[in-house]
C-alpha cells in the first residue's frame, strides 16, 4: 500500500521508509474512499501534522487518531480493520488517545478525576473531529447548546430574571467552569468542586471579570475570601438583581448575622437596638448604609 500513497497527488512529505514501517500508509491513501472527510480537513487544526511533514506517522493526520491504516485498506475498508474506530471505542480508550497528544494542555484540569471523566463523558462527547459547526475549539455544538443537551435544568437557571448573559452570548460556561476538570483550589475553604475554573493564581474566576470585589482590603469581609462569591451570590441566574441567594437583602445578612450560634458565623444583629430597628423598612436596605458590602479600606462597618 505504500506504493499507493505515493500513487496519490499531492504527495505528502513522508518517506516511504517511515511510512512503512508499523503499517502506516498516509493520509493520502484515506482520500480515495472517504473524500467527504478529506475535503474538510485543510480547515481542521490537525491537519498542521500533516503540512508540517515533521512529525512521525504514528503523530501525522489520519493515522495520528486512527492507528496504522495498512490492514484497512487492503481490506477495502470496515470498522473493525481499521485500529481505532471511535464509533467502536469505550470512553476510556477514546480519552487514552486524544491524550496521547494532548495530556501538556491539561496540567491545570486534572482530567482524569473531573467529574465528566468519572461518569465516562470523553472528549468526543464534546468535541466533533470531522463535523463540528463552530468556528473555535472543534466544538460539537454552539457551546451553551453542547452544556445544556446533558444539563438541561441549568437553562433555565440561565432565563432567571437576572443572569450572566449566557444565553445572549456575552460569557460562557467555560469563563467560569473547566469542562475539561479542575484542582482544588485555596479560596473557597478549599472546597470547591463542580469544575469551577480558576483565575491566575488560584483565585476563584468571578475576578477575571470583577477584579475589584476581593481587595486587598484594610477591612475584609470575611465570607468573600472564606466561603466564596456563592456565599451571597447564585452565579447563574437569581430572582435578586445583584444575583443573591436570597430575593431580598436581609435575609441573606441575617442568616450570618443573626445574634444567635456561634463562632466567626455569628456578628449578632438584634432585631431592634438603637442602631439597627430592623422593623423600620429603612434598615431592611441594610447596604443602603453597608456599601462597600465586599470589603473597606476605610471602614471598618463597610459604611464607606
Ligand atoms: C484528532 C483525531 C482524528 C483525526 C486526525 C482524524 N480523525 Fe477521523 N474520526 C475521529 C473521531 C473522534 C471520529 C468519531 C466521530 C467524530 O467525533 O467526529 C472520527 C470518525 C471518522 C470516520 C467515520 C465517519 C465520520 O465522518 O464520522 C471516518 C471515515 C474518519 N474518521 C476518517 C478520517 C480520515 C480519512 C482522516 C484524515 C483525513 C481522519 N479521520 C482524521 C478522529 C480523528
Ligand atoms: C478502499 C477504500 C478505503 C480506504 C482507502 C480507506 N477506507 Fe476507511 N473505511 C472504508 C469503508 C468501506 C469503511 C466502512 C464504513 C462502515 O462500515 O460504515 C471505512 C471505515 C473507516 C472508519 C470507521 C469509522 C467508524 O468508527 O465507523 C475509519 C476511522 C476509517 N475508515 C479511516 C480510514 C483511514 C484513516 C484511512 C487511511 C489510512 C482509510 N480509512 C482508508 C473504506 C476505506
Ligand atoms: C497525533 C497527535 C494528536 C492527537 C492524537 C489528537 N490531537 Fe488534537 N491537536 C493536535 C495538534 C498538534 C493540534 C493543533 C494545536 C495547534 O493549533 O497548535 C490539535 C488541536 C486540537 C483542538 C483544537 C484546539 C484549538 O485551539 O482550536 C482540539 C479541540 C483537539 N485537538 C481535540 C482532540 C481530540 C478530541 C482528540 C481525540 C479524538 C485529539 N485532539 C487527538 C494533536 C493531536
Ligand atoms: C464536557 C465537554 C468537554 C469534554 C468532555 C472535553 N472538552 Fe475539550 N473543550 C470543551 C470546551 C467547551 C472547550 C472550549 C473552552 C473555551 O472556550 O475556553 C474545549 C477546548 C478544548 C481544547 C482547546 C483549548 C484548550 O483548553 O487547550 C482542546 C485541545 C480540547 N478541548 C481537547 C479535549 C480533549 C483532548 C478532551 C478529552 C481528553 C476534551 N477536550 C474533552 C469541552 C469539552
Ligand atoms: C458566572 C460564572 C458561571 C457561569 C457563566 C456558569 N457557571 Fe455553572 N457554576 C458556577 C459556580 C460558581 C458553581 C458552583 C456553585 C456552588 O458551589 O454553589 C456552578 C455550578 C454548576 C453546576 C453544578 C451545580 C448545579 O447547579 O447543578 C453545573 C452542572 C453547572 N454549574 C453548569 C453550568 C453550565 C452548563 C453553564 C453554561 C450554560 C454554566 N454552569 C455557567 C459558575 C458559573
Ligand atoms: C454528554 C453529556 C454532557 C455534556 C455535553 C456536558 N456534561 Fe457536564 N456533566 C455530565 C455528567 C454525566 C456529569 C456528572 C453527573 C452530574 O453531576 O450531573 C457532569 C457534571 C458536570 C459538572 C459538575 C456538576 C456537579 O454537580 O458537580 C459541571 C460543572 C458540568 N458538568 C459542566 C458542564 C459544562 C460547562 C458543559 C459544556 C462545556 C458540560 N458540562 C457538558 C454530562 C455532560
Ligand atoms: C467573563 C466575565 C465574567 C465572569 C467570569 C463573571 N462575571 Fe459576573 N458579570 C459579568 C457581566 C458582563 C455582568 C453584567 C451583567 C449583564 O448586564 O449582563 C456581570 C454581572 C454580575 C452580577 C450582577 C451585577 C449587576 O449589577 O447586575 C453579579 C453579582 C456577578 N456578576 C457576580 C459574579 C460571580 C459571583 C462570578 C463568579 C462565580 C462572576 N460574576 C463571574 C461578567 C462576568
Ligand atoms: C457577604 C455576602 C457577599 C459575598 C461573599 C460576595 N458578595 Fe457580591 N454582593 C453582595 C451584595 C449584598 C451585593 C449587592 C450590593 C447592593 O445592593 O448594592 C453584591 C453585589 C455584587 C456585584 C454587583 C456590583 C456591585 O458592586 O454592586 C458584583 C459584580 C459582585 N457582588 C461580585 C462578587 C464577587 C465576584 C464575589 C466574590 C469575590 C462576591 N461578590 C462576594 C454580597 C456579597
Ligand atoms: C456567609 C456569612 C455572612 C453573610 C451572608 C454576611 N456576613 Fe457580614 N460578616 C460575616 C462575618 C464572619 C463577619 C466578621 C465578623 C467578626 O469579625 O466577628 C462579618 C462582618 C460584617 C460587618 C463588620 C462587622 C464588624 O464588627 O466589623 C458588617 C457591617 C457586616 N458583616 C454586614 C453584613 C451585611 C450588611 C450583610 C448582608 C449584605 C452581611 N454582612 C452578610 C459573615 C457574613
Ligand atoms: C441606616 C444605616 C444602616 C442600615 C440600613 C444598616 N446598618 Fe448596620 N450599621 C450601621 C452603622 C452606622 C453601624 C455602626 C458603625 C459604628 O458603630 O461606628 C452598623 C453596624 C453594623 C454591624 C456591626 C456590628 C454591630 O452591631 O455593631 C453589622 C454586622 C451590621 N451593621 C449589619 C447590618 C445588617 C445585617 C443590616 C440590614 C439588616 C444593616 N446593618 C443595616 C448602619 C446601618
């Protein structure tokens, strides 16, 4: 079959030596009978191993995801002659593959525990090799549409009266979650799961975009840095206007500062002293007064 591939026009810059070697062909040969394929794959980022003629077979264009084509073409074709058909493969060979070339762009995503790759979620469940309609990241679709086709409720977190404009098109799942994976982090206790990405540094992402919430601050408001944004705030979409937890402020204040309990959870506010008469609606707008609700670097009540 290697004087086939060379038979092909134009010819690729392999060697017959090297191609023949471990029973690969060349990419050329696969034109012949999967032309649809071929037609698109100038477009396709992978098709740079093949224009750059310097990486070994077993790395160049079709072969690099499909394996050594020898048998398959004196077969005439069929999925279980040729060595990697992914229509055939389980997602644990499938993620084996891309990650044969691919693992150097996942040492921040610890790809292998994220919870896609735990519940069998590969790459191809997310990415289209040879039918993608997106212009970026060989997604399989638009990427909202790709998310919701497997987490259909977060939609309609996403219609919410106040949201990210997610659905509109001006952030997306991927600024603020890895799909890909992601390590523990320090903010957050620590804890933090559901592949939230993170910010330089190790910082949550919601400062990729909001910089200013998290200082430094001479006086910090603890929760921010402790428990994270979600403590107060619902990121994808909320019945409050500055997406809180809660539909109106207070009651998200006093499920911390609530007089009673213990430890740093509790700062008490009673319900009426002298500064805070929490039966006067004006003191129910508790950051009317309480501005600078994320942090002060000249009050230490946030007042200013
Ligand atoms: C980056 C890895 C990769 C490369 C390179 C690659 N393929 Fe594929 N191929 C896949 C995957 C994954 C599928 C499974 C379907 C999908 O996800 O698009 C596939 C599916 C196919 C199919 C099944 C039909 C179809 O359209 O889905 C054919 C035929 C095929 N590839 C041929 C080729 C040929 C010919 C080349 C070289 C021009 C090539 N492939 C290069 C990964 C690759
Ligand atoms: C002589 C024609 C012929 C040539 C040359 C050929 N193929 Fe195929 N290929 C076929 C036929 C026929 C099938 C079977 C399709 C089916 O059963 O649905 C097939 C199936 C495949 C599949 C199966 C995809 C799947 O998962 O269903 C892949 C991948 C593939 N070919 C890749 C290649 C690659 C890579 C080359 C070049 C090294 C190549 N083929 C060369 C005829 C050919
Ligand atoms: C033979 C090595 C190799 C294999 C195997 C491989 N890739 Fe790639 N992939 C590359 C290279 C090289 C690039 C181009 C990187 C660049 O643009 O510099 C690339 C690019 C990509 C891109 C596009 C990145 C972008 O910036 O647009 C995606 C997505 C991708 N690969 C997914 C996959 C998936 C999914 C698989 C498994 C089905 C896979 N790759 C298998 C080498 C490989
Ligand atoms: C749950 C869906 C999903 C899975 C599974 C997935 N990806 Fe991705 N991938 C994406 C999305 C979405 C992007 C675009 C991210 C962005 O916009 O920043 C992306 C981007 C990429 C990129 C380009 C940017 C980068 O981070 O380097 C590569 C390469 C890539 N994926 C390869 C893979 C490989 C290889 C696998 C399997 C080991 C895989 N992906 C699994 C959804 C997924
Ligand atoms: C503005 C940042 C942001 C955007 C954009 C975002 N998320 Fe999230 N998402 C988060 C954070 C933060 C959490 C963790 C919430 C927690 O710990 O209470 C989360 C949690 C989740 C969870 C697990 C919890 C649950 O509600 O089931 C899923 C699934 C999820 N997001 C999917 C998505 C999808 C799909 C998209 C895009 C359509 C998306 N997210 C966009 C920040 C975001
Ligand atoms: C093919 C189906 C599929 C696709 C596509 C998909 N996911 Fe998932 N995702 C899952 C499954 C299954 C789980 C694990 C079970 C669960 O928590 O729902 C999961 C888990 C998650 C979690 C963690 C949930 C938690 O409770 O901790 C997040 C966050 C998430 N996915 C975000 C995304 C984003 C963002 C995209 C789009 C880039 C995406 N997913 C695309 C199937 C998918
Ligand atoms: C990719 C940039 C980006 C990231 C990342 C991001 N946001 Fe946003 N955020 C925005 C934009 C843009 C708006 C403006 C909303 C609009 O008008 O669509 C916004 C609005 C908000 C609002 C409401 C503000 C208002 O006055 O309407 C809150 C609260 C918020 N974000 C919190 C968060 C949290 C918490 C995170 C992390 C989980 C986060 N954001 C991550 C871009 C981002
Ligand atoms: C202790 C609760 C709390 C925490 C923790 C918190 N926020 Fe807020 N945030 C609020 C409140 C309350 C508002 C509404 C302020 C108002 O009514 O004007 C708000 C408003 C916002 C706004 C809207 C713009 C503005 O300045 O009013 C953004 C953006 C925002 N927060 C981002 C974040 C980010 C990012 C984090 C994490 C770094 C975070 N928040 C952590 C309580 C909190
Ligand atoms: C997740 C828990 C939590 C929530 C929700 C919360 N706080 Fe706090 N807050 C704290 C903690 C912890 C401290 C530090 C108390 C200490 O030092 O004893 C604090 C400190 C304060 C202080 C400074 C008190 C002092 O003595 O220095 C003010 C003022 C304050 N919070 C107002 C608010 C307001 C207004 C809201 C609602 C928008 C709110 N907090 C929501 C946990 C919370
Ligand atoms: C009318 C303005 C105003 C409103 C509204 C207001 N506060 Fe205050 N708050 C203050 C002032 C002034 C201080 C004390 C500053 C000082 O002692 O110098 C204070 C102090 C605090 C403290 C520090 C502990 C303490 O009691 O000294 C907390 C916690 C607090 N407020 C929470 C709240 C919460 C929660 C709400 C909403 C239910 C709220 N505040 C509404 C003005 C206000």
């Amino acid at each position: 079959m290697v004087a086939a591939a060379q038979s092909q026009p134009p010819p690729a810059p392999q060697t017959a030596a090297a191609l023949a070697a471990g029973g690969y062909v060349g990419s050329n040969v696969c034109k012949t009978c999967h032309a649809d394929v071929w037609l698109n794959f100038y477009k396709n980022p992978h098709y740079k191993s093949i224009a750059s003629g310097k990486e070994p077979p077993e790395h160049t264009g079709c072969e690099g995801c499909h394996g050594p084509g020898e048998k398959h073409v004196a077969a005439g074709g069929g999925k279980d002659t040729i060595p990697r058909a992914f229509s055939l493969m389980e997602p644990r060979r499938v993620l084996d593959t891309c990650l044969g070339c691919h693992a150097r762009d996942f040492e921040k995503a610890n790809i292998r525990r994220s919870e896609h790759t735990l519940n069998d979620i590969a790459c191809t469940s997310c990415h289209s090799i040879h039918h993608s309609p997106v212009a970026k990241f060989l997604l399989a679709k638009k990427q909202n549409e790709l998310c919701y086709s497997c987490h259909a409720p977060i939609r309609a977190q996403f219609e919410m009266p106040s949201k990210h404009r997610v659905n509109e098109g001006f952030v997306e799942c991927s600024d603020c979650h890895n799909p890909h994976g992601s390590f523990a982090a320090t903010w957050g206790m620590g804890q933090r799961g559901h592949m939230v990405d993170q910010a330089l540094t190790n910082e949550t992402p919601c400062l990729k975009c909001h910089v200013d919430k998290r200082g430094p601050f001479v006086y910090e408001h603890p929760s921010v840095r402790v428990e994270g944004c979600q403590a107060c705030h619902r990121p994808h979409g909320s019945m409050n206007a500055k997406l809180l937890t809660r539909p109106v402020v207070f009651t998200l204040c006093l499920e911390c500062h609530n007089g009673g309990g213990t430890g740093t959870r509790n700062k008490g506010v009673d319900i009426q002293t002298a500064r805070h008469n929490l039966l006067d609606p004006k003191f129910q707008r508790c950051t009317t007064c309480h501005v600078r609700i994320h942090g002060s670097s000249n009050d230490q009540y946030f007042l200013r």
